[in-house]
C-alpha cells in the first residue's frame, strides 16, 4: 500500500512520525558536551550557553562580573520543534567565547573546546 501526500509538508510530517526527529536530541547532547567541554573560571562563560527556536542568538548575555554562576538551564528533551524543519540555535554572547576557544590571553589549554563538544555529538550520532 503506498503512501499518498498532498504536499511537501505532509512528507515531512510523515518522516517524522516514522523516524522521528533528531535536531532536539542533537541539540540537548551537544549542550550537554559543551558543559562537559567549556573552561569553568567563574563559570560566567559556561552560564552564557542557550538553546533558542529559530537561527539567530538572542539578546541574553551576562556579564563577567567575576561573581560564580550556576549552570545555564538544560534544553527539554521534550520540546516539541515544528514540523516545518525549523532551525535551532545553540549559542553564546559572552564577549570573549572566541579568544578562550582560540586559545587566546592565557587559555592555550582550553582551546577548541566548541570544537571538541561537536566532535563528541558527531561521534554519538
């Protein structure tokens, strides 16, 4: 018995019903790892992580006061993303992000960690 669809978006639906989605369990296992991976000073950088719907970061960003922070909140594994193949975003604003993972200012030993926490995913899935 063959499957008869309508349009694009009813194949999609059916894809997902039948393989499931895996951009939500990506996104929380690759959150997980850059926990496990980011460098931990006051742990302001690694509070700085979020998960957001669509593609672009939102404006969250706190700053380097020197205070301790906890970890960020876990994305749900139970978030339901659209079946319109909608983007995610994973991200940090913090200000220096980029010169810690290049190794930049002190921080050779913590280089490439975002790199290292997509290897681990890429490994996984």
């Amino acid at each position: 018995m063959g499957i008869k669809t309508s349009s694009l978006e009813e194949v999609g639906d059916i894809l997902l019903s039948s393989f499931g989605d895996y951009k939500v369990a990506i996104i929380v296992d690759l959150f997980d790892n850059l926990m496990e991976t980011t460098p931990v000073n006051t742990g302001t950088l690694k509070y700085n992580w979020r998960f957001a719907r669509g593609d672009s970061a939102g404006p969250f960003r706190q700053p380097n006061t020197g205070d301790s922070w906890p970890e960020p909140p876990r994305p749900s594994e139970n978030i339901r993303i659209g079946v319109k193949w909608e983007n995610i975003s994973l991200y940090n604003n913090s200000e220096y992000i980029v010169k810690v993972n290049n190794g930049e200012g002190g921080n050779q030993n913590n280089q490439n960690f975002i790199q290292e926490a997509l290897a681990m995913t890429d490994a996984r899935f």
